[in-house]
C-alpha cells in the first residue's frame, strides 16, 4: 500500500510559459486531495506528472519515497481518470473497463466480475453494452472512472471526474472516490467544483501553476 506521493517543486514549460512553477503537493495514505483553480492554472499538467505521465522541466514527484520517473512498476500502482476519457470508442463499455485487468492477466471470471461491479456501482449496468462512442459524455466520465477504479490502484488521479455529471450521479461519484480513499488509498482530484472541494480532506489552489498562497 503506497504511503505517500510528493511532488517537489514542480515546473513544466512551453516556450516562455511556466505552466507550472514551483508547484508542491504532498498527499498521505488515507486523503483525498483536490486541486483547485481556474482554466490554465496547471491542474491538469500537475496530475500528468504525478502520474507520470509527462516529465517535468524542473523537480521531482516520488512515491514512498523513490523517483517515480525511474520505475515502471511504480507507475503502474496509479490509476488516472483523463479529462477527455481516454476511451477506446470502438469497444463497449464493459469492454473499456475490462481492458484494466487483462493487461495484469487477470483471470477470465475475475475479470467479468469485477467489471460487472465496478459497472453497477457507477449506474451503468445498463450500458455494460453499449459502444463507448454511442454513450453521453457524462456515461463516458463514468465508464473511465470505472476503468480507474477497477483495478484499485494505491494512487488514484482523477481529472475533472465529475463536470458532466449531474448532482445524483456526481455524489455517486464522489462517494467512490471518498471510499477508495478511506480503504487507505491516496486520491487527487483535479476540479473547479467547488462541492467537489468540500468533499476533500483538504484542497491545494493553484493560480499560474503556483500554489495560491506562494
């Protein structure tokens, strides 16, 4: 079980432009962290990194206190949910969610169970289905936060996981969300929402890829 994800000082450029710029977070086991700020404040960059998923120009991120730029294994106790999904469109749903646990050669019947579950708890049973293409943008949110959850990563990343939600399935959302945090699972979420926010244990702002307060 991860005990503690830190980025330090982060900094990510694009040409003059310092996307993020001294940016610090550090989140405990247990926690739920989110981000706030206004469009381009960086959040979206912040939680790439700390996923991995995009290198920066200047600091470090560090699971349990190794680099996690230097290790694959460690990415891979991560779990991201994309803003713009991240699906394959071409599969159902099921399908999408699935693909998490093959990749870790789950077996055949744990793989359908789980999906099925993680499907139903997020109210998409019905669209287990359904080709991800022919889902509403808000069943597409759902169905990558279910391909996030499902393999119950240590680290959970979630990029504005509820904008296209309305207020029943956003509570559903974020009670998972909660939940996955309080088996002992690090979670940051990345929103302007601000019933998201309350939801936190504690928020970070950022205003120019700076933290608010800096």
């Amino acid at each position: 079980m991860a005990r503690e994800l830190w980025a330090q000082q982060l900094g990510v450029d694009v040409g003059i432009r310092k996307i993020l710029d001294g940016a610090e977070l550090k989140v405990a086991a247990g926690e739920m962290v989110v981000v706030t700020g206004p469009s381009g404040s960086g959040k979206t960059t912040l939680l790439l990194v700390m996923a991995g998923l995009q290198q920066p120009d200047r600091g470090q991120v560090l699971l349990d206190g190794e680099p996690l730029a230097s290790s694959e294994d460690l990415r891979r106790r991560i779990g991201v949910v994309l803003q713009n999904h991240g699906l394959v469109s071409v599969l159902t749903a099921a399908e999408n969610v699935a693909i998490a646990l093959q990749a870790r050669g789950t077996a055949r019947a744990e793989v359908t169970r789980r999906t099925a579950d993680i499907l139903g708890a997020l109210g998409l049973s019905d669209h287990a289905d359904r080709l991800v293409r022919d889902l509403s943008g808000g069943q597409r949110q759902r169905v990558g936060v279910a391909r996030a959850l499902v393999g119950a990563p240590e680290v959970l990343l979630a990029d504005e996981p509820t904008s296209e939600l309305d207020v029943e399935r956003r509570a559903l959302v974020l009670n998972l969300l909660r939940a996955h945090a309080e088996l002992g699972n690090i979670v940051i979420v990345a929103s302007h929402d601000q019933i998201v926010a309350e939801a936190a244990n504690r928020t970070l702002g950022l205003v120019d890829g700076r933290p608010a307060s800096a």
